[in-house]
C-alpha cells in the first residue's frame, strides 16, 4: 500500500474522484443524498489514496453521528437475539452504525436513560422489548434523540409488534377445539420489568377463551413463573401434584413449554396422548422437538422497526404501530384429551 | 428540569464538581485514571447543570473514540449471542461502547475489514469466533486498531477459546467408556466460511478416539451438514438407513443432536436405550432435552476476551492464548449399548 508523506485531504479525495467537496463529504460521511454509484467511487479513491476519514470531525457540523443505540434487557436469549439480527441488518445496510446496550434490570435501564442523551452519542434509540418510561421519552426526546420499538407490546412512540392477545387466543382456541377443557396455563413474567409494566394480553387471552367456552376458571390451573424453560418445569410439577391435572398445557412461551414437556416425560406421560402442550414463539427448537406453537416472526419485527426508523430520520412519514400477524403452527404436541 | 440560558461549559462543570478541568474532562469522556466516586460526581454536577458533553469534539485530540467493534457472523444463534452478552457487560462497565457488525459470508467480511480502519470508528476489533485472514489483520494493525477475538480456535492475535479436540474427545471417551464401538458422528460445517478455516478439532478427535480404542473407522458412520438443527435431522435419517445403524451418535453440537434425537424419535426409538446421542455445548435446550453434551463456558469466553482487551488498551500485559476448559455432563441421552 503507497503511503504518501503528505497528509491527503478531502479536497484530494473530491478531485480525484470527480466531484464537488460537498458530495465528496457527503459520501465520506455516509450521509444521505448521494447516488450509491458516486459513494462507491469516492470511497474507492479514498481508500486508493489512503485518506483517513474523520467522521467526529466533520459530523460535529451536520450534528448527526451516524450511529443508532439499541437498547435490549438481554442478548443471549433467542427472541432477542433474532430481533437485533434483524434490526441490525436494515440499519447497517443504510450506513448506520448499532451501538448495543445491554441494560440490566430496572436500575440498570434508568441509569441508562438518564446518561445516554447527556453524551449525545446516538441520532436515535431502538428499543426492543422492553418499556421505555414517560420521563426517559420526554428527556430523549428534549435531546432530539429518535425512540422506535420492537417486539413488546403498545407503546408511546412507533412500535412493531405482535398482538399477544390475539396470539394467546390463537393457542388457546386450539385446544378448545381439540375438546380440552381442563386447560393449564404457565404464565411468564420478566422479574427485571415493574409489575405495572407486565404485558399481560397472553394472560387475558386465557380467561376470555374459557369464558367464551363457558368454562369456569379453576385458579389451581394458573401458574405463574419467570420467563425460562426450567421455571416451566417446576411448574408443570405443581400442576402435575394437583388431585386432577389437566389434560392440556398453554405456556406463555416455547421455552416455558419445553420445560414443561420435559417434567411430563419424567413423569411418565406421553405427549399428547396423556397431555398437550403448546407454546407461542417458533423458536427454532419448536421444530425440533415437534412443538406446536403459534409462530411470530421475530427477525420480521426487527427488520420493520429498523424500516420505520429510517422513514423518521429522513423526515418522511411512518406509520405509528405496526402489528405483524401471528400464526398456529401445528405440530406433534397436541392432540384431543383421551375421552 | 432547570435550563440555564447561557451555555454551560466545561469549567463550570469543574468548578461546581470542586474538581480540575483535566479531571473534569476525562471524567465526562470516560477516560482511564479517575476515581469512580469522582467520576460520578462530575457526572452527577454535569447532570444538574444540563452539561451537554461532546465526547467526539475531546476525543479527536486524544485519539481515542471509545468505541470497541464487535464482529459476529451470526447475532441470533444462542452461541455466538451468549459470547456477545459476556463481552458487552465487561466493554460497558469499562465505559466502552459497542459497535455490532454481524457479517454474513465472506464478500460482507472482506468488505467490512477493508472499509473499517478508515472510517477510524474503533479503538479495538473482537471477533466473535470467525477467522480473520492476514492481509486483514495487517490492515487494522497498521491503523491502529487492536484485535481480539473468542469462541474461535487458535488465531495469531489473543484469543479466547475452548480446545475443540479435547472437548470431542471427552464426548467419545464417554461412548466408548459406556461400551459403544458403532459410533456415528454427525460434523458440522458453516458454509460462510472457506473450507481452510473450518475448525477441525471436532472431527480428528473422532478418528483419533475410535484409533486408540482400535477400532476401524467405517466412513458409512460419518455424516457432515451445515451447522443446525434441522441438518442434523437429516443426517440422523442417512444413519437409520445403513444396513447397520450405529448404536450411538455423537454430534459437534447440541442443535445438531436434537435434530438427530428428533429423527430417532420419529423412528420409534428409545433414546438412550437403542440409541445414544451426545453434543457439543451444554445449549440451554441440552437441560431442558435431557441432553447428554459437553460444556462449554460460553459467557465466560466472551467476559475472558473482554478483559483481555481492556489490559491491551490500558497498555498491561495480557496472555496469548486462553483457553477455557470443558467438561462432560452426563443426562439422560447416553447409556450402554442394549448386549
């Protein structure tokens, strides 16, 4: 590689390329209202030239940074993880650069709010799955700093999600139809999100679909756990202890479900001969455990948040809630009670 | 919130914070060398104050940006996300920011390390276990831009991985201990990568086991797919249509075992008592599937890399190579061959 003694500079890299010094740092700075034809090409000379771009330097002006923080209460979990991938995908394809931000608990995510803006590090915040409260919008958006969301539920600001009522019901309508009436439900909860916050249209689900059937609730049926598949474990064990189990199994979750399927074939059962069990999610190990569930598409949600993120940096309209479709995947978990 | 006319500068900050303006600087930008008690006072003041800090403008002259790349070939596959999580937690309570770039194939790595340095966004590259090639690796070196990586196997710059041979090879010793002599393997390769950086660890400690046990290695038993669950489940089938299926399977990882144990079941056989099935791993599912594996600490890799980093930006000594044990966790997949 020729290195030149003499610093190169912008006004180089726009000579040699062929184009006014305001494209040319249009280009550097991978700012929007250039063709992609005349970024590849002033990019190619810089590099040729070996011009080392700036881009704090001449950002400061534009006020943009070019950067976007995502903001996620976990990352090696697979909801999340296949949310940021998509997400990921769409803003790195239009030049952004994903700042990640792990935040930890309640404390963990206030301390966040409270510094981000401070360092005006970010032109906007995607956050997935989680709330976001009324006082850490109003002092992002006194910062000038974008929110867009993900993968939870309803939100102040532009949101992608699925609807977990109507995905819950999707679940339970199945075994109703299959004949169960004794019905378990494993519900999850995030134990680093307030109780206020818990959505809970996966619970309400369970109760409209046994009133609609005319069942009684039994409460004995209802257990509630973190989210995680040996928490599901545990509980299908207190279901299993009752004086009559149920004949069927809705978990929240398709880890939820798995542990619950591992505690029945512990016990003996065959699934669903003795017990069904069904899930929400499509996790990818749904598949390989014959699971039926009622599919989300997670990367979808992701890439849509990213989408919309996009249309609002550039001023252009967006829609507010985008609420993608959930669908029943039928596999071999469930199937009607033995009568 | 109070909001002065006047724009606050950084004396002010320092003044109020009873602090010097070099203190108060490299508190606001994060720098090494202040007291944590003194940086969230500095902090706390900025905050009181409405100090709005530009970390781009004070970095430029130290040269620093604070900001670590973090490179991974897949984001939502639970082992590649798990590492990241590691990393993030131990970047971050450094005060390091992450910048995430998943690169998907070959053509979208080269690209990436071909237009990284010059943009000088990071301090520091990790990759998250893929290979990068030399010409690369002397790319970022010659711009200043430190590199770490985990979750690989052996690199020519720090590392953090496990030791892929020993690891398959508590797996064989196991079936073979139990008295199993017809073993499959199941290998898996990523097809993003070139076929000169597949890691092949997993697959000679195969051959290397079955040789000291003196047995002859019947190519029949070996199956190789891409990395996956539903690969797994393929092979499985290739395997149940020999003359003599093997009476135990060992996979290079928990997804592709559960594949495997998804095709066993649809045959109608009993896992372990017609076939055994072990992985690479300890994948969550493996606990919730009653998965026979070997563990891998997978966080911990990631947190091991981060720290490794953070000595080689502090300019300290740090090792070479890291490599983190394995161990066998026996579950319900694995038992003696029926006599």
């Amino acid at each position: 590689m020729a290195q030149s003694s003499r610093k190169i500079n912008m006004a180089d890299v726009a000579r040699a390329a062929g184009v006014s010094m305001a494209t040319a740092s249009r280009a550097l700075n991978n700012d929007y209202g250039v063709a992609e034809a005349t970024r590849r090409r002033v990019l190619a000379v810089a590099e040729e030239l070996s011009y080392v771009v700036s881009p704090e330097a001449s950002r400061l002006a534009g006020g943009a940074t070019g950067r976007v923080a995502v903001v996620v209460p976990h990352i090696s979990r697979w909801f999340f993880a296949t949310l940021l991938e998509g997400l990921e995908s769409v803003l790195r394809a239009a030049d952004l650069d994903v700042l990640l931000y792990h935040v930890d608990g309640i404390e963990d995510r206030h301390d966040f709010f409270h510094r981000l803006p401070a360092r005006r590090k970010v032109d906007a915040v995607v956050v997935l799955a989680f709330p976001v409260g009324e006082e850490e919008q109003r002092r992002l958006e006194l910062m000038g700093v974008t929110i867009v969301a993900a993968g939870g539920q309803h939100a102040p600001y532009p949101n992608v999600c699925i609807d977990d009522e109507t995905a819950a019901r999707q679940a339970m309508d199945h075994l109703l139809f299959l004949g169960h009436r004794r019905i378990a439900m494993i519900a999850a909860v995030d134990p680093d999100q307030p109780d206020e916050v818990q959505p809970s249209g996966r619970s309400n689900a369970y109760y409209a679909a046994l009133r609609d059937a005319g069942i009684p609730v039994d409460e004995q049926l209802v257990e509630t756990v973190n989210w995680g598949g040996t928490k599901g474990a545990d509980a299908m064990a207190k279901l299993l202890s009752l004086r009559e189990p149920p004949t069927a199994v809705y978990a929240h979750s398709d880890e939820v479900a798995l542990g619950a399927v591992r505690t029945l074939r512990r016990a003996g059962l065959r699934i669903p001969e003795d017990v069904s069990v069904i899930g929400i999610d499509d996790h990818p190990v749904a598949e390989l455990t014959d699971l039926t569930t009622v599919r989300q598409p997670v990367r979808e949600q992701g890439e849509l948040a990213g989408r919309m993120l996009l249309r609002i940096l550039r001023g252009e309209e967006t829609e507010h809630d985008v609420v993608v479709p959930t669908q029943l995947v039928i596999r071999g978990s469930t199937a009607p009670p033995r009568s």
